[in-house]
C-alpha cells in the first residue's frame, strides 16, 4: 500500500511529498526522499524494550521500570538537564518544559549548539524572513552561506530554491544565480554560479565589506578582504542589487565561526541594506527536523527559545551559562535526561565524560553514541514513521506529521506524560 | 652593414615602390559568405527537441530558453567556438551560420544519436537536481519540476525505492542538463553520435 503526502522526519527541510511503500506494517521503500529520509525511514536498528546498564553490559527490563528510574532520577537530582528535542514533536516538547519546571531542572534543545547565535541576532535585529515557498517562486538570486545543502538539506536546491520552477520564474536555475561563500568548495559549490572562498573567520568582515559597497562606500575597501577579491565583492553586490528577489541562506559556517552571532547580526544587516534597493530575505538553515518546533515550543510558554533554567522556579535565560555545554562543562548538572538528540556524538570530550558520570537516561529510538554515556535508555516510537505530532520546518511553517505505520512502542508523548503524571503524584501535584 | 643599409635606401626610394606600398589595391573588407559566424536564429519554430545542446562540445555555450509561450536557443559568445555543430545538428533549421544549411541541405548529411544513461548509486545523495532539472521531464511532468515531488513514471529519471531510477533512456535528448546539475558527478550520459549521408533521392 502507498501512503502519500508524508513529511520526512530526518531534516529541517520537513519533505512533505514522500511516498512511502507498506506492506504488513512494514516500510518497502521511499519515493521522493533523498538518501537521508531513505536512511530513516529503512533503519533497521532499533531497540525494541528499555534497556539498563549492568556491571558489565545490559540487561531489558520494562517500560515501568524505566520509567520510575527516570522519575526518581529526576526528583533525586539537585540541578537535572532535560537536553535534546529536536528530534520529537511539539506534543512531547510541551511536556518537557511542564517536567522541567517541576523538577526546577535546565531544559536545552540542540538549539545551543547550532542556530543559537541566529536566535541571538534575530533578538537583536529582527528576523526579515520569509517562507520556502516565496523563495521557490521568487528568488532569481539565493546565497548560501557557510552551509552545504547538498549533504545537509539534499532536496533544498531542487525542491525550495533553485531547480524547481517558480510562478515568476519560467526556466528554473536558468534564471537563477546561485553564490555559494564557504571555505572550502563544496558539493553546492560546485553547482553555483559564483563561489566565494572566505579565509576561516573572515565571514564578519566580508559582510562588513558587502555592507559598505551597498552603501556606496565600495571606495574605502581594500583589494582584498578576507581572501575575497573587491572585484569579486562588488561583482555580488552588482548581482544583489539587479535581483528581483534574493534569498540568503545561512547555516553553522557562519553561527559557529569567530564572530558567532555578531556575524549573523551583520548577515541580517546586510539583508536590509539590500532590502533598500530590492526585496531580500535571511532563512537559518536549520539542520535537525523540529529544531525550529522546539524554539516555538519553549518561547510560548517559557518567553525564552532554548538553554531555560527553571532553578529559581521562574525561567531564567542566559545562554553561555544556562546552554548545556556549559552546563556540562562545569559539571553543574547531577543526572540528564537525553531526547531525540546526540551528544555524545557532538559534545566536547570534557562534557561527554560529565555525562558518563552522571546518572543519565536517553529516550531514542535506535543506541547513540550518547547509549554508551547513559545508564538506561528507552526506546520510544519515531516521529513522523510511528507516531503523530506537529513540527516545525526551517522556515518557520508547522506541520502536522502522521504515522505510516502502526507503533509497536510507546511514543514520546506517551512515555513523557507517563512520567509527568507520576511526578506530580510524588510531588503530592 | 653600410651595403645593405644602402641597399635597401635604394629599393625603397624608387618611386614605383612607394606607390605600390601607399596606395595599394586590396579588395574592400568583406565577410565572406561561407564564414562561421555565431549561430543566430533564421526565425523557424524551435521544438524544444535540444539537439543542438546534445551535440554542443563547449560547456555553456547554448541552452534552449523559455521566451513567452515559445522556446528558443540562447548562444553565450564567450563559451561559444563556432564549431557550427549545433546547427548541423538542429532538424527544424533554427539556427544558421555561414554556408553549414545549404551544404547540408546538398550533400544531404545529418546525424543520428543514443543515449545511455548512467547513475552511480554511491555518488548519489537522491537530492533530486537532475530530475527536477531535466527539461524532457519538465513537459512530463510538470509537478516535478515545480515541487520536485515525481506524479508520475512518464519522465527520464526520478528518485523512486529510495533510488535514482532511469525510466525511460530512450526519451533523453541528450542536453546534458542533468550532468551540470549534479555536484558529485553521479549521472552521467554517454551520447553515441554517428554523422551520416543520406543517398540523393531517387540514387
């Protein structure tokens, strides 16, 4: 049986248009999806009870028993994490925040350590975004910018930006020029009409530069910034300024470089200078399938989208001291709670041992590297494949994700809602 | 030294010689007629067939464009050599240049193509460029090309079983449009092209 219209559950892109094959309430195949979707929906290695670490390996045990680790874990604990969220939907994420303030925890999403600083700058200096589809039908020139969408977002070019053909647009990417800035040349780079090569760090001053040749400053340049040639500079400005519509396009080359979030400031800046002389958006290229969703989720009903410290029973909100890196690294936290994420295959090394030490649980679907940190984990039903919710795509568009096939596990909601009722029973709630 | 420079004093000061040299008679500047010239449109409908881009041996010197209703090759002088291949190639007698239309028209040569199609599965990230690109797919298919989302098996190529799967081979016209859409180089066409002579009607 086909089942259509089903949104992907791996990317920020949030492929709404997958096909997928099921027989017997298994999946046969994925049409439309890139070799990412294909990868997750077809993974075959997934944890079918919790499991608990014993001295010299694990043992199964059942969802009850997991369950009360959890809670009396995080009920014991003096400062608990609740860290991960992309990976789940909204409906879990909620639960989350309602877990966190109770047990008067930090909860964080993987917000930390990618598009942090974009949120950051977007406090700062507003966001002039606009959605995907706009691009599609608009944009004859879209910049990517110290991202590579070709391993990250596979169908972003050929599905939002540059090959599909927009309503204003009759011959596609013929139409289109794409400016790839990275520092080395990457597979989009390959494909774009202009790459820029940026000296590691330089991203600050080179939209410093672009700013001062839109401005009519171009004079005050020096022949090279960055490693970027001023001809090749005022050639993008040239380009910028005769487009109908430009889409910028960001990702962590430019967030986590030297600069961070003054870069995206001076990106968004940049944007609006060019928005004097013709429309010009800036979209994050945000990387892990409901990143975005955790943002909402955690603004709405915390005021704060990410790294909330719940300690002094309000939210607190300090990025840099309440993010779980840092938290980690301080060793600050005394058990963690690991969802839809992983660390251990992200974090520094000094945060990874933190984890090992702590006790710490990890709701998954499928062992992690962060399965070697944790003392228990929890397989729970996949987003998107096994289990319904909302979800937010890069743009900022949610999304209702159904099930394709029938879950044989618990679900995020399922599992976190157990857990939050017996918490407030022991809180007397 | 002194000789030669004496010499040559000599021979030039003639006056015969100075006439011949001034006001010597060359034939006005004139292209002639069997110059190769960039190809330029002789007004005949294009029929989007893009044979002309199948047989062009220069990266971007030619696409086919879409112009209102009606389609019609672009050549970009700066990647264009003049080969004159494209009008050769092209069986409506849209582009011409130089005498290549008559001599082809009088010694009756033409070409004949295939195409196979090639998908290294490992290269492959299924990001779907080269089916949304691919100007054949776009007549069948117009939602993919539009939203990258395949409606039906009518196109070349589209991402299907979690595969890149070539569908129909024998529709591609060989542009190479899916080849320069694709950053890791996973598709591939080859193009076996045979320069033919057709016997004189009734020989």
């Amino acid at each position: 049986m086909k089942k259509c219209d089903v949104i992907c559950p791996f990317c920020g892109c949030l492929c709404d248009d997958l096909e997928i094959t099921v027989e017997d309430n298994r999946i046969l195949g994925v049409d439309n999806g890139c070799t990412l979707a294909n990868a997750k929906f077809m993974g075959k290695e997934r944890l079918t009870s919790p499991i608990r670490r014993t001295d010299g390996g694990w043992e199964d045990i059942n969802y009850d028993e997991a369950i009360r680790y959890t809670v009396d874990m995080l009920l014991d604990a003096d400062r608990p994490l609740l860290y991960g969220w992309s990976g789940t939907h909204g409906e879990a994420q909620c639960i989350g925040v309602h877990m966190c303030e109770l047990v008067g925890g930090i909860i964080d999403s993987t917000t930390s350590v990618c598009h942090g600083p974009s949120i950051l700058a977007i406090q700062e200096v507003g966001h002039p975004g606009c959605t995907l589809g706009q691009v599609k039908n608009r944009a004859d020139v879209v910049i990517y910018w110290g991202c590579n969408p070709l391993e990250a977002h596979p169908r972003h070019m050929s599905r939002y930006t540059t090959y599909a053909d927009g309503y204003f647009l009759d011959n596609a990417f013929r139409d289109r020029t794409v400016v790839v800035v990275d520092v080395r040349e990457t597979e989009t780079a390959r494909v774009a009409d202009e790459f820029v090569r940026i000296k590691q760090g330089g991203d600050y001053a080179v939209l410093s530069a672009l700013r001062a040749i839109v401005r009519g400053k171009g004079d005050m340049i020096p022949p090279s910034v960055a490693g970027v040639p001023r001809s090749q500079l005022e050639r993008i400005v040239r380009m910028c300024k005769d487009a109908k519509f430009g889409a910028v396009f960001f990702g962590l080359g430019l967030t986590m470089t030297k600069g961070k979030y003054k870069n995206i400031r001076n990106a968004i800046e940049l944007v609006d200078e060019l928005s004097r002389h013709t429309k010009f958006t800036i979209t994050p290229m945000r990387g892990h399938w409901n990143v975005y969703g955790s943002n909402e989720v955690f603004t709405w009903m915390t005021g704060y989208p990410y790294a909330i410290d719940f300690c002094r029973g309000i939210a607190f909100y300090n990025p840099g001291e309440t993010s779980a890196i840092d938290i980690l690294a301080r060793k600050e936290c005394d058990a963690c709670m690991i969802i839809g994420s992983d660390p251990g295959a992200h974090f520094p090394r000094k945060c990874v041992e933190h984890l090992a030490d702590i006790p710490t649980v990890v709701i998954d679907p499928v062992p992690t590297m962060t399965t070697a940190m944790a003392n228990v984990q929890i397989p729970v039903a996949v987003s998107g494949i096994d289990a319904e919710g909302t979800a937010y795509r890069m743009d900022g568009v949610p999304f209702r994700v159904k099930k394709v096939i029938e879950p044989t596990l618990p679900s995020d909601t399922e599992v976190l809602g157990d857990m939050f009722a017996r918490m407030k029973e022991a809180k007397g709630l | 030294m002194a000789t030669s420079l004496s010499y040559y004093l000599r021979e030039m000061a003639r006056g015969e010689w100075l006439r011949n040299f001034l006001f010597v008679k060359t034939a006005p500047y004139e292209t002639p007629p069997h110059f190769r010239d960039y190809p330029r449109l002789t007004g005949k409908e294009c029929t989007h067939c893009l044979a002309c881009m199948m047989i062009c041996p220069t990266p971007g010197a030619i696409e086919v464009l879409k112009e209102d209703e009606g389609w019609n090759p672009v050549i970009y002088p700066g990647h264009c050599i003049r080969c004159g291949l494209c009008v050769e190639a092209c069986p409506e007698g849209v582009l011409m240049s130089g005498r290549i239309l008559e001599s082809q028209f009088f010694e009756n040569t033409g070409y004949t193509w295939t195409f196979h199609l090639t998908v290294d599965s490992t290269l492959c990230m299924r990001c779907g460029n080269c089916s949304v690109a691919c100007p054949v797919n776009k007549e069948e298919d117009p939602q993919l090309a539009a939203t990258g989302t395949g409606e039906n098996d009518e196109v070349i190529m589209r991402v299907k079983g979690g595969e890149l799967r070539i569908l129909h081979e024998e529709k591609c016209t060989g542009c190479k449009t899916c080849e320069e859409a694709c950053p890791n180089s996973a598709i591939r066409v080859a193009r076996v092209i045979e320069a033919i002579h057709t016997a004189e009607e009734g020989g």
